[in-house]
C-alpha cells in the first residue's frame, strides 16, 4: 500500500519565493535585477548571468569598490531590449504604485537594493535578495529610502507577476502565533488514525 506523500517547504524556502537570492555580500544589485528579469518578464536569468551582463557595460573598478548602480542596471535593461527608468518620488504617491520597482535602502550604513512590491499606508512590502519577502512598516521604509526607483517596462511583461504580490510576513514567530488547530479530517488525510485522537 502506497504511504501518502505531502510536499513541504521550510520557512527559508516560502520567504525566498518568487525572490532570486544574493550569493555574495555586494550582489544585491544583480539578484534584484534577475529577480524582476525572471518573475516579471519571464526571462530565465540568473545572478551569475546578470553579473556577466553588467560587469560587460561597467567600470570593473568602481564595481568592486562599490557594487552595481541604478545606472548600471538601467544600462543593462536597455540592452536588453526593455525601457528602464528612474524617477523621484514622493513616498506618498507610492501607493499609486502598479509596477514592481528596484529601490535603495540605507540599512545602518549598509547600501542595499530591495525590489518594492507594494506601499500602503502601513506596510511596505519587499522582495529582498538578502533576507527574502519581508515586510516593513512605512515609518522604517521612508527613513531607508533614498527616494528613488528604478522601473523597467516592454515586451513580455507579466501583468499577473507575483512581484506585486503583499505576502505576510513569514517567520516561524508569525505563524505560531497565527496557527490554527488542524482539522481531523486533514490529520486522517495525512495518515494518523482516529484512534490516534479519541
């Protein structure tokens, strides 16, 4: 008799979805930009590739010393094909956000790029390479925030993308204090019997 099978994913696993993880400290840059290349256009990037793209249209040097730049993927947008823009905006006018968009944080000193998701009036909501979909209140975001986005627009985007997404936060502390007592009739479904419970 076949014993049933139920796929799982650990926490680490459902805050990296949909989100292309930073390999090394100052790749922020690149992930961000497969990320949004992958789950925004369909184009089945990696990291690797999207550093080899930009470090073909950068100064090797300043890359080392400081990491990618908007400008740096902008270029590379371009090239590829896409339209890339930056704008100042106003954080309040980010609600009217409908596009997934690269920003910068300043994290105590630490320069680091985040794609916005989604801006309500409490939560901001990021796609972060780093650390994975997090949340953040709008209070913090506007401190860290240096005010700019970068937009990337043209063929092959995804109006359904799941970059727009507003995932709770997820962490093991968020979902205890959430959790819900399983129904019976799941447990049975798993395989535990009813004398397992009465």
């Amino acid at each position: 008799m076949d014993q049933p099978v139920k796929q799982v994913k650990s926490l680490r696993d459902l805050r990296f979805t949909n989100i292309i993880e930073q390999k090394t400290d100052f790749s922020c840059g690149a992930a961000v930009m497969a990320t949004l290349l992958r789950y925004g256009f369909d184009r089945q990037v990696t990291e690797a590739d999207v550093i080899a793209g930009m470090m073909a249209i950068s100064d090797p040097e300043t890359v080392r010393k400081n990491g990618f730049s908007m400008l740096d993927m902008k270029r590379y947008a371009n090239r590829l094909g896409l339209r890339a823009s930056g704008f100042l905006v106003d954080a309040g006018r980010l609600v009217q956000l409908k596009l997934p968009a690269i920003v910068l944080l300043d994290v105590n000193g630490y320069k680091h790029f985040v794609i916005l998701k989604s801006y309500t009036s409490d939560w901001v909501y990021l796609a972060d390479p780093a650390i994975g979909n997090r949340t953040v209140t709008t209070d913090t975001f506007k401190k860290q925030w240096n005010g700019v986005l970068l937009v990337l627009a043209g063929k092959g985007y995804r109006r359904d993308t799941p970059l727009l997404g507003t995932a709770g936060v997820i962490s093991a502390r968020y979902a205890i204090n959430r959790a819900q007592p399983v129904p019976i009739a799941e447990l049975l479904e798993f395989g535990f019997q009813r004398s397992d419970f009465f």
